[in-house]
C-alpha cells in the first residue's frame, strides 16, 4: 500500500467511524466517500478527489495544484469535482471535510 493510499484510508476510518451517514462506498471501481449513499470524495491513481462545487476557487484556497476531474473522453471536465495529487495530501483531510459539508448543504 502506498503512503497516499495509507493516508487516504487513516481518513475514510476516521470519518466513516466519527460523523454519522459517512460510509466508505465506490466511485465506480475507485474507493470513496459516501455520504446519505452519494460519493463527496474518492481516491484513484494516488490522488483525492472532491466534490467541492463550481463556486469553489482552489486559488484563493490556497490550492495551486489541482484537475478538474475528466473521466469521459467525449465530454468536458466535471467543473465540481477537484482532483488534488498527493504533494498536496496534508490538505486532503480538510479538503474531504470542506466536500461534506457542500454535500451537507
């Protein structure tokens, strides 16, 4: 197991067992985060992914390294889904933090 994915599972644990409605749960084939059943975060190819919304500016976050998340070939990039790799993995947990509470509402 790579130290990201290490990292990445110390935070599922902790999250899926300390906030009620947060379960680990695919995104596709990659491991997530679910909560009330819909992903706000998943790990693939040693990065995070969130669901932080189209509002959401990685600049003034402080983020200066980040992808949109672009699964489909044929179609554009999911403007709300920010890939971040794991140079930036000591902002994941806050990161997954910020994406339940947009899920939230």
């Amino acid at each position: 197991m790579s130290k990201a994915e290490d990292l990445f599972n110390k935070i599922a644990d902790k999250m899926s067992s300390e906030i009620q409605h947060v379960e680990r749960g695919p995104m596709m084939t990659a491991p997530g985060l679910k909560y009330k059943g819909k992903v706000f975060a998943f790990f693939y190819e040693e990065e995070m992914t969130f669901k932080l919304g189209k509002d959401f500016d990685p600049v003034a976050n402080d983020i200066s390294f980040y992808s949109y998340l672009s699964p489909f070939k044929n179609k554009p990039p999911m403007k709300a889904w920010f890939q971040i790799p794991e140079s930036l993995s000591h902002r994941w947990e806050e990161l997954a933090n910020l994406a339940l509470d947009k899920m939230r509402g």
